[in-house]
C-alpha cells in the first residue's frame, strides 16, 4: 500500500468522480483509476460505487477514507515539523476557537504568531467543540481552545484546563435597562428582557436557564440564538437583547464603549477554558507556539 494510493481514494471521496479527482490531482484518468483498482484488490473489498453520476464510498470504503485521511494528515505534519525544528516558518496550523477563545484570547496572540511563524497559513475555524471533534481526531484540525465541553471527552483526545473564568451581562451602551451607576441588581430584574444565547445544546436555552433555576426564577425570553461571535455582536448593537458573556467581553475593542456590563448580585462562574488535542501526538512548533500565546488568563476588565 502507497501513500499515493491513499491520497488518490481520498481525493475521489471528496470530490465524487474519478474525473473530478483527477483534474484536482492532474493525474490521468486511467492512472488513477489503476491506482484505486489495485488498492481495492490488495484490501480484498471495494471502496466505492460506481455510479453513472460519479463514486460514492461503500461502509468499508467510509473507514479506510476516514484512516486514509488522518494517515495523510500525520505525514504532512511530520514534514512540517521537521521543516521548523530545521528552522523553516513554512506550513500550516489549523486552530478551533470558541466564541469565548476569539474575543478573549485571539488579538493579544495574532501579531506575536505573525512576527514569529510569518509564513505559516494561520486557518482560524470558529466553533464548538462537538463541530470540531472530527477533525481533532483525523488531525485536520490542530487543536481546540474554548469552555470545558460537558460530559464524556472521546477517545483519542486530552484535556488540558488553562484558566477559571466568570462572566457577565451585557447590553447595548443606552439600553434601557443599563445603569449609569455600578449598583448590582438582581436577575430578577432582568427576568423579563429579551435575550440572546450562544448555545449549541439541544435546549437552547439550557445554560442560561440553569443559571436563572438555580436562583429560582423563570426561565428568561429567548429571541436570538447563535454560534457566531460577529452575530452577537451586531444582535446587542442594534436591538435591545441581553447576553451572558465573558467578563472581558466589553473590553474588546470592537466594541469597547458601545457595549457595556450590568452588574448583578448574582456569581456567574462561566466554565473553565480549556486545550483540547490529539493524544500522544505533539504539536508542531509553530502550534504549540500559538498555544503558548493563547495560554494564558487575559486581565480581569
């Protein structure tokens, strides 16, 4: 078995069509029609369909793409690893951020990673980690720094806490329920607005529910739920919702000024953040440089 055989079945998986596959790769049609024949007669089971509109992976062809992919991960890392310890700034680094990670940590890294790694292609995926565990496990994704996902970590991955967090309630600065002074009020005062939610769960609801069950309350009026953190950002400019969100949120300088805390009684401990990576595989320098950078607690605002 070559690791151009694996290449070759990797790129008809994602592109559907030998003929697709081939223009990708510039390789003749026949060629890379050869190539999987005889990958598929050494594994002694085929590894796609052959329909009039193209391939498709069979279930044994959909485990040894998945292999395939994460072998042909492993192996660029290696290169790109080699290339920087020799000295290189070449390659590439995939890196999954939570909301939380790119408002937080995100432009205090970007311009010492810049000066230090310049031409490495820096991939920015934003993102929790449910989206993301696939490609932590196959190696297309580097690692994944956000809040401490709850239940069971998959095998394969590890876990390392970086910091405790807290977090806040903030509004648009002028929203009628913004105090001028820093007396804290209560969530029950708030019970009532409309809010916002970054949630992926289920329930949308969920965590921002917990928070108002555990103090008795009922649960709050969800209007907006998103994943993206420039969609938070434009929903608390320009209308009056609610959000909960890290403590550090109104410093950051997009929207520092325009977007203001209100102080609560109430504690909102916030989950930890964490670094979630592949086990027993080390990053390549440049990644683990980034962490490094992202690795330690930003100031308390």
């Amino acid at each position: 078995m070559k690791l151009n055989q694996l290449r070759d079945a990797a790129a008809i998986a994602e592109h559907g069509s030998l003929r697709a596959a081939a223009r990708a790769l510039r390789l003749a049609q026949p060629a890379l029609t050869r190539s999987v024949r005889e990958l598929e007669h050494e594994l002694g089971a085929p590894l796609f369909e052959r329909r009039t509109r193209g391939m498709v992976l069979t279930s044994v062809g959909e485990v040894f793409v998945h292999r395939a992919r994460a072998i042909l991960s492993d192996v660029e890392r290696a290169r790109v690893e080699v290339d920087q310890i020799m000295g290189g700034v070449g390659g590439s680094l995939v890196a999954g951020l939570s909301i939380a990670a790119h408002i937080l940590l995100l432009p205090r890294s970007l311009q010492r990673f810049n000066k230090r790694y310049p031409g490495v292609h820096l991939r920015i995926i934003e993102g929790f980690f449910p989206t993301l565990i696939g490609g932590l496990r196959d190696g297309s994704v580097d690692f994944y720094i956000g809040p401490r996902p709850s239940g069971h970590i998959p095998e394969g991955l590890v876990i390392e806490k970086l910091f405790d967090n807290d977090r806040q309630i903030v509004c648009r600065a002028g929203h009628p329920l913004a105090r001028k002074s820093n007396k804290p009020v209560s969530l029950r005062d708030l019970s009532k607005a409309d809010w916002l939610t970054t949630s992926i769960t289920q329930e949308a609801n969920d965590e921002l529910g917990a928070i108002f069950r555990r103090h008795e309350l009922p649960p709050p009026r969800l209007v907006m739920q998103t994943q993206s953190a420039l969609s938070v950002m434009l929903a608390l400019l320009h209308s009056d919702v609610l959000a909960m969100m890290p403590m550090q949120f109104t410093q950051f300088s997009l929207v520092k000024k325009a977007i203001v805390a209100i102080p609560v009684i109430e504690k909102l401990p916030a989950p930890p953040m964490v670094l979630v990576r592949r086990t027993g595989f080390s990053l390549t320098p440049a990644a683990d440089y980034f962490v490094e950078l992202l690795r330690n607690r930003p100031p308390q605002p």
